[in-house]
C-alpha cells in the first residue's frame, strides 16, 4: 500500500520522496510490465518511461489515496505505446533459473515442469488481444478489483467481467492444447491462477 503523505510530498516536489516512491511501486511495476510483454529489457524502459510520467503529472492527482489506479493507468498506457513501437509481438522466454541450487534431481523435474506450465500460461496470456491481457495481469497478478480495473482502463465494470470471462476460455483452450485435462484438473488450475474466477466482485 502506498502511503499518501509519500504522494503528497512527490507532489511538492520533494526528492527522497520521488525515491522512496520509485522503491515501493518500482518493483512491482516492472513486474506488472513483464506479465504483460514478456522481455524484460522493453519492461525496464516502460517503468522508467511511466515514472517519468508519473513525476512530470503527479501535481494533478488529486486524492493520493487513488495512486494505485492513476499509475497503472500511466503505465498500461505506456507499456502498449512502446511495445506498438516495436513493430512486434512480444517474445515468450524460457526462463530456468537457477536449477544448480535444487537439492535432488526430482526437484529438479519439479522445478522445469513448474517452468515448463508458467512458460504456457505465459504464452497463452500473451495471445490475447492487449485490452484483456492488461485485465488479466491486473486481475489475477495485482489483485486488482473490477471497480479499480474498470478505473484504470477507462471502461464499465461489466466490460471487465466480459473479458474476463472471454479470457478464461482463451486461457482454458490453449493450455488443453498443452495439458490433459487430468493434468489440469490436478494441478488445480481454474483459468490462470489459484484466484477463483467468478468476475461477480
């Protein structure tokens, strides 16, 4: 959570303030922005590109306690801006990290089969249309409401409860592809993270 007296005092221009800032959201924008291209390396330059927005305008917010809403709005807008520059789709990587450090080889199948299914659900996330990708991440990644979804992308709450929905069948479709359903029914997996998706919030 954000603490408004760290907007107030962005918004007087103070420079710690503009740091500590930066160190709460900065993460986990640059999170966000990952889930939504899949390259790290546009992901930096997006944050950077949506602080910098955000510090030239913060002036304007006026109820710091809707930071969250106001930001995400920058940086979606941001993100989508540059990827369209790219001329690209963005790019799935496999990423294995650090298998040297698992204890046995059976974790070490665990470990590729769980990057293995996150590599997936990546790719599949990455196949829909922008405007319900940003729904998904924001949904189940950041935890965001339909309200705040609905703030943030500038549409009706029942906009969002559509792609949503239209989401978690993409979603489904492309991972039976992948996966049996038994895999999918054991593993738990219910559209694309352990957050039920009812859409009825």
């Amino acid at each position: 959570m954000i603490d408004a007296e760290i907007i107030k005092l962005c918004q007087q221009e103070d420079q710690a303030a503009y740091d500590e800032l930066y160190r709460v959201a900065g993460k986990k924008a640059l999170w966000t922005v990952y889930q939504l291209t899949g390259k790290m390396n546009i992901a930096e330059d997006i944050v950077q590109e949506a602080f910098f927005q955000c510090f030239r305008n913060i002036k304007k917010l006026q109820k710091p306690e809707l930071f969250p809403v106001w930001f995400n709005s920058i940086l979606l807008r941001t993100c989508w801006r540059m990827v369209s520059m790219e001329r690209k789709r963005p790019a799935v990587s496999f990423e294995a990290e650090a298998l040297y450090d698992l204890e046995s080889d059976e974790n070490v199948l665990e470990k590729i089969e769980c990057d293995h299914t996150s590599s997936v659900i990546r790719k599949a996330i990455n196949s829909l249309k922008p405007s319900m990708r940003s729904t998904v991440v924001l949904y189940y990644y950041n935890d965001f409401t339909i309200r705040e979804i609905a703030q943030v992308m500038g549409c009706f709450q029942g906009t969002v409860k559509s792609r949503l929905h239209y989401a978690k069948k993409v979603l489904e479709k492309e991972l039976k592809k992948e996966f049996s359903d038994e895999h999918i029914r054991m593993s738990g997996y219910t559209g694309c993270t352990g957050k039920e998706c009812t859409a009825n919030e």
